[in-house]
C-alpha cells in the first residue's frame, strides 16, 4: 500500500487549480469514470479549508481490508474538490493541509481501518464525504526562529497559508521559509548542531535576507510592498529564540478569483468512452490552470 501525505507548496508562483462547482445534469453513460465532489472543512469551526490535498483510495477487490491510494486533487479556494477514477469500486477520501493533522472522510488517518466509504460508478457523478480536519497538536517543544511577523489580508484578516520565504541578500540563496497559520503568523526557523555554519539550517541570527510573500490567491510581493528582489528591503535577522525579532505587520492582497463553468461537447458516438480537459488562460499565456470535464 501506498500513501501519500501533503506536501507544503514552496513557490511563490504556484497556480491554485480550478474545479467544477456543481453537478446538475444527469451523467453521460459515455463518460469512462465515475466523479465525487466533495469539500475539506475545519473540524472546529465548520470553515472551508482552502487548498487542501485530497487523496482517493479505492478497494482492494482482492483484498479488501486494504485500500491504495490511486490518484487525488487539490482543493478549491472554497475547500471544494473533484476525484474521479475509471473503475467502478468502493472509494475514501483523505484530506491534508498545513496546520491540520491528515485526516480520512469520517475517520482518521488510517485508511485501512476507518473511514466512511462511498461508491464510483463509471458514467455517473457521486458525493464524497465531507472531510473535516483538526488542528495539529502542538509542537512538545517550541521551535527556534530569527525572524517572525503576521500577513494579513486586504481587510485585514489573518491570511491563512501565505507562503513566507527568505533569501541571502547577497547570493539569493534560499535559505528556508514558514507557511502563515490560521492567526497569520509565520516564524522562520534556525537549527544548529554543531559549531560550523555547514552545521546548521534556517535563517541565521545576523543574517541579511530579502523575503517574499505568496499564496496560492495572491500575487507574490517582497518585503515592504516591493515587486522584485532588486528592490526588496533587506531584514536583518535577530537572536534565536522562540520568537526572533518581530517585523511589522505584511498585508498581502488576495487575488480576484472567480469560477467559469461550461459544457464540452462532441460527436456521440455509441459505446465510445471520452473525457475533456478545460483550461483558462491569462492572455499573455503565460498562466494557466486546468479542470477535467465530469461524467455531465
């Protein structure tokens, strides 16, 4: 058996991913895979959880007391997602997102031994369960930082899963990075081991960095509202401690984010099994993100 677990997203220009906002029309019987749409919420306060990874695991026919992961998506802004796979079967879904312990549908995070299960019918649109996460426990013992500071949004409002990271202002060398959690605060960490500086990691006390700000619904800024690494302030990183030196507050403006749906059509064709993909464009072309048509 395979698992996969989130992995935080590092890049200041990763693309969000669209999907499908609904499921209104009857399912095409020449669609060659079975679609659930379903949405990641935060187990506490019932809040959709943006982003989020979503595993599919299917049955094992032969085995059913084990599932394997076979395939996922990334979840909407609004926490929404689609999976969909060809083979008729009993499915889960599990869900991960930085900040929350990686939780299977009515379950936790053992999909082999809980969950709540749902049937894909090739040909046909299906709901997966909802899939609320809890909040990491956490950390036994404080981590160490020489940087740390809070983004918010355009209105104020903490922004939850900004991307924080820092660079040597005078190699460019990435030096490590913090995802913002769900108070907007972000603390850029330093570990060391020995008595070299080979023998360490993060952001050292006394350090120069340039550090940008992205998220996967805003455009990437650098410190202090600057558009380039060129133009970036430097910071100067302070004393290792639980805390480091505190910036002033970065507000990062969320990107304007709507939703396009449609109908893809195509010469029917009896007994033939077909499946579309949908892409927007920005009109440079130089962005793009896509979304596979459903069984409709």
């Amino acid at each position: 058996m395979i698992r996969r677990r989130f992995i935080p997203l590092a890049a200041a220009t990763a693309l969000a991913l669209a999907v499908p906002t609904g499921f209104q029309q009857a399912a095409h019987a020449d669609s060659d895979r079975g679609y659930a749409k379903g949405v990641v919420v935060d187990a506490a306060t019932g809040a959709p959880v943006p982003f989020a990874s979503v595993d599919l695991y299917r049955q094992d026919p032969a085995n059913p007391s084990d599932w394997v992961d076979v395939g996922g998506a990334s979840a909407n802004r609004l926490g929404q997602f689609v999976v969909s796979h060809r083979d008729a079967g009993t499915y889960k879904v599990g869900a991960g997102r930085a900040g929350f312990k990686y939780t299977i549908a009515g379950g936790t995070d053992d999909e082999d031994a809980t969950g709540t299960p749902f049937q894909l019918v090739p040909g046909a649109n299906a709901a997966a369960p909802t899939v609320a996460l809890a909040a990491q426990d956490a950390p036994t013992t404080p981590p160490t930082g020489t940087l740390s500071g809070v983004v918010v949004d355009h209105t104020g409002a903490p922004f939850f899963g900004a991307y924080v990271e820092a660079y040597d202002a005078t190699t460019k060398q990435y030096l490590g990075g913090d995802i913002a959690d769900r108070n907007g605060g972000y603390l850029l960490e330093y570990y060391q081991w020995g008595d070299t500086p080979e023998e360490s990691y993060g952001v050292a006390p006394g350090k120069q960095v340039k550090l940008v700000f992205s998220a996967d619904d805003a455009q990437a800024e650098w410190y202090n509202d600057k558009p380039t690494f060129g133009a970036a302030d430097v910071v100067t990183a302070g004393a290792a401690s639980a805390t480091g030196t505190a910036l002033p507050t970065v507000e990062l403006d969320r990107a304007g984010i709507g939703t396009i749906t449609g109908t893809v059509s195509v010469p029917h064709v009896a007994g033939a099994a077909w499946r579309a993909q949908a892409c927007i464009y920005s009109v440079t072309g130089e962005n793009w993100t896509c979304a596979p048509t459903d069984a409709a």
